[in-house]
C-alpha cells in the first residue's frame, strides 16, 4: 500500500466551491493486479468544465458522486504495472482525478489512457495538445467549420481553449477577433489575434460593431452572458455559434439565456453544443496534429502553475476568478514531467 | 386607374401594433404594363412574422419601409393581365401586401408568385400548403430531421405552423406532444398528437417530464419562454431544437433569451432557426405534397376568418392575443376564392 491524497467531492457547491465542498483526504492506493497499472500523477489539469462535473446535474457525463474522488484530466508516470501496453516508465494522460496516485487498467471512467511522448511536457501534453487543444480543435473545425477570410471571433480568448482557437483560427486563414481583458490584450495579439475587444471596458456590443464590419462568421463561445449577446447580434447569415462553455454562468445561481437567440431564425445561424470525449476516435489524428505544431512553434501556450496537491482549491479558484495567466495546472510533489 | 385600399407602416410599433403603426388609405392603382399583371386580393394571411417586417432591425428581408404598403403573403386573382404566363382568371398567391390590389411582374419582393391549383381554396393556399404549411415541412424535415419514434414536441401547437408540424410529425413516425393552451387540447389531439400539455396551467416542466421519458429528440419552437426553457431542460443528446418563432418574445420589451440553453453542451444538441423563403427551389416539390395530402385527408386545418380590409388590426391582435382558433386570414370584401 502506498499513501495517496485525494480531494473528494463532499458536498455540490452553490456558487463558487469551497473547502467544504472539496476535501483533501489522506489514503492508501494498493499495487495494480493483473492487467492493472499504477500511476503516480504529476500535473493535473484545472479545467472550467470541473464545475459542471461536480453539479447533480444530468450531462455528457455523470455527476462526481458525493464521497468519490474528484473527476480530473491529469498527467503522470507509470511506477509498477501488470499490464504489457503500459510498462513502469511510461508517460501517460488520462482521468486520473485530483490525487496522487491511480489504478488503471487503460481505461478512465470508461475513456482511455493515452501515452505522451517523450518530446512534449507534461503541461503541452495537458494543454494545447490535451483537453484545451483538442477541445479547440473539434470546436472550431467540426462545429466552426472555418473558411479562408471568415471573421473569427473568440471569447476568453486568453484562457487555454481560447488561445489555441485564436491560433487555429489564424492557421485557418480567418480574421480572428478576440475578446479578453486589457490587460492580456498583448498575449492575445500574440497569439495571433487581429484585434483584441476589452470586455470589461463594458459596451463590448459597439466596440464588435466596429471591428467586425463583415459581421461575425463563428463566434466560439467559451462565456455566455453579455458578450454571446452581443456576437449573435452581429452573427452573420448561415453563422455558427460554437457553444464550448458559459463560464460567466457556471456559478451563477439564477442563470442567464442569450435575450439576442432569435437572431439566429433572421440570420438561419446554427448554436451548437459539443463535448471533447465524443470526439475519441479522433483524438489520436488530432494529438499528431497539434504534437506537429507544437514541434514547429505554430502553437504556443502560456502556463499557470500552482504548486503541491493541498493548494488545488486555490488554482480551482484562480480558474473561476479568471486570475490565472494562461492553462492552469497543479503540479504534485515529486512530479517527474517530460523536459520543458 | 382602381380604387385600392392599403394598409401602410406610418410608424414602427413599440409593443403591440396599434392604429398609429398602421393606417388604411384609400389610394388607387393602375392597369398593367407590358409584362405586368393586376391581382385583385381575395384573401390576406396574417402571420406573427409580420411583426418582425415592423420593426427596424436586420433580419432575412428588409424592414418594411415607413410610410409603404404593409408585406403580407396573400391570394388572389389576376383581373387584368400584360404577361403570358399569368393570364386573367389566373388564381395566384404571393407577397401582394395587405391591399386590395397589387401589379407584379410575376415577383413580388423579390419572391416569385405562384399559381393555386383550382381544387385548392384560397384558406389552404395560404394554410397547410402556404407559408404555414411549407414553414413546418422545411422546420421539421430540413431543420429537425425527424425519424421514427424520435419524441417531437411543438409548442402553439394549435397555431398555423404548429398543427401542421403535429400532422407531419405523426406522418413521419414521431411522437408527438404539442404544447397549447387547455381550450385547445381537442384539437391539437384531434390532428394527431399523442398528448398535449397545458402551457398556461404553469408547470410545463414538470408535465414535459412525466410525459417526455424518453427525453426530447426534436424541440419545434414557436413561442420561446418558460416553453423553450422547459424543452431544453429534456433536450436527448444530439437533440434538434428548430426555432421557427418566439411569439413570446415579439411584443416584448426586454427580451428574455433561454435560461437552459447550456443543456446543449451536456447533450451536443442544435439549436438552428430558418427562414421559409430560403426554401424557394424547394417550395414547388413541397407544395405538391401538401396538396397530395391535403386532397386524401392526411393533413387538415382549421381556419379563423376576418372579414374586410378595414379589420386587418383585428386580426392581427387575434394572432399575437393567441386568441384566433386556427390559421389567421383576412377575407376581402367580393372575394371570390376556389371551393372551401
């Protein structure tokens, strides 16, 4: 038996999560049996969607059962296995929750265990090439469906899907727009973006009016609230509103629709909803895709690192605060990554 | 030169239409030029799009312009004709506007006009095989993609468009639950649907779930509100909401978009609206159809007649009161239809 912290859902927050939401709990994991391997987590991925999963709510995927350990997308090394694809030493990325240690026997809540190669970090693997990047990936090439000189625009486009569709949106030839606070208007130009729309400056309605005078061909929406407002009252004829997150309304105790929904019957424009884990059989054409452009510098990432596994709420709440500088991570003690 | 009351848009309506918004002059009209035709109208659908060509904002056709004849689809009758294809006696239906007269050159706005079979009365031209009729045949084959035993519920289930989408949907195998008013229930049954829910009884959350155990496949929305939230709430994964309309939202001040609409995240679903005159190419094969249809019986309607042009505001508020008891028309003095 090896010592395995966890944090397990408690109680289903209202409003933001707290301590008594989410408790650290100090455990033992046992050795893997037969066709099982044990993985020692290095980096765990904060993702906006941890909310979602933690709600009673019916969704892609069921609830965190109260008492389980809490639902996460990690990174970690394979330390003892009885299972021949994944012998000790493999890199590898899965669900393997907020804790230190994980049985697998290549499957995660029914999802599977991916390998990370050597050349990609643990925070590449988990970031622009993992949840975030692919999330990206499927979103604005199946749903988005983008075109040479389409007017591309993205919300929180500083944060991890964010970014990588302002990359990918300019890798597609579309004139990106995107929408984040003023003070990461320069990582957002960076990345790629042609113009940068304050949010927080309010009016965010006039200053799209005047940056998108073609109208807006995809709006990729990771908020909801003001800003899906104000891009459906610009969305162009045959438009598509990808529907990725609504992290203004994830916290929210009474939420908010779109009032401007029924632009899309005048403009015949399409609002669609998509979820990562539908797109699996895809996942390893992606991965080598976004490995690809990783290698060659046309995707870049910005990190957020917290430290140690007792500081998760701490890098769960920067999430929601919007405070964190780019993916956000929690790296473990001892984590052993691939080379940065 | 003919006398040719018309109704003209002298201001744009803030909430309801009122006797300010549109007047009734009493002006006149010409004979046709070489390639014109003259149509006496006989009968005026009135249709809750109608609100929509009021009000200043974009939409798929322009606004109406101030001071200009009122848009409306009608019937009528070619009395005078300089066009070959349109000879006099000629039954046609096409955007003629809310008047007793109208030239055209075979188009009118743009949208061509059609001819009406001589078994097909003036009320079923501009009903089950009109804009109503095609509304719901392109909404629901084109947009909600329907298969059998999917779960079809429609809301103004008694309206035009909706008991239409009722019939086709029970032609298509589905099952079918529309959402009216109580007074209604017999007849929302009697074209078709397998139950009804009572919207003003409050509640139509909790009946949509008792009733939907299977979820929701296709949403059919006329209405938006507490009714689009409630079906979002049942949404089946890869669900199609079709918004056709938001008749709650038309009169509106404030405009309330849905609450729910993160449901189609969870469950991957669309929501697209459409626009009828999109379908032209298609409208030919559509209508042979609906009049196939509506010759066996297969697909019937019920109708609410006004009479004389001096009453259009009348009908018009029965439409956005909800309180017409079937597809809303206008009949003309000395009309002088196919059959009933």
């Amino acid at each position: 038996m090896m010592r395995n912290r966890e944090w397990r859902l408690e109680r289903r927050p209202e409003g933001a999560v707290s301590s008594t939401d989410l408790v650290l709990h100090d455990s033992q994991i046992g050795m893997p049996d037969r066709g099982q391997f044990l993985v020692r987590v290095t980096t765990v991925s904060i993702d906006p969607a941890m909310r979602g999963w933690m709600s009673p709510l019916r969704s892609y995927i069921p609830p965190v059962a109260l008492g389980q350990p809490m639902r996460a997308i990690s990174a970690g090394v394979v330390i003892a296995s009885r299972h021949a694809e994944f012998p000790e030493g493999t890199r590898v990325t899965g669900l393997f929750g907020l804790r230190e240690h994980a049985l697998s026997d290549g499957l995660m809540e029914g999802v599977g265990v991916r390998r990370i190669p050597d050349d990609i970090p643990d925070e590449v693997a988990l970031g622009t090439c993992g949840l975030a990047g692919m999330t990206a990936y499927f979103g604005l090439f199946d749903v988005g469906r983008p075109a040479p000189g389409d007017t591309l625009v993205v919300s929180a486009a500083a944060g991890s899907v964010g970014s990588a569709v302002v990359q990918l949106g300019r890798l597609a030839g579309c004139h990106v727009i995107g929408v984040a606070s003023s003070r990461r208007r320069e990582a957002v130009l960076g990345d790629g973006a042609h113009e940068v729309v304050d949010y927080t400056g309010g009016d965010v309605d006039q200053r799209l009016k005047a940056l998108c005078r073609q109208g807006i061909d995809i709006y990729f929406d990771n908020v909801g609230g003001a800003v899906l407002d104000a891009a459906l009252k610009r969305i162009n004829t045959g438009g598509r509103v990808v529907l990725c997150g609504g992290i203004s309304q994830y916290n929210a105790r009474k939420p908010v629709g779109p009032a401007n929904y029924l632009a899309l019957i005048g403009q015949r424009a399409t609002m669609r909803g998509f979820v990562y884990f539908d797109y699996e059989s895809q996942f390893a054409m992606a991965e080598h895709r976004l490995w690809d452009w990783h290698r060659s510098g046309a995707l870049r990432q910005r990190v957020d690192i917290v430290d140690g596994i007792e500081h998760a709420l701490q890098a769960i709440a920067r999430v929601f605060e919007g405070s964190n500088t780019g993916k956000q991570l929690l790296r473990l003690h001892g984590a052993t990554g691939g080379e940065s």
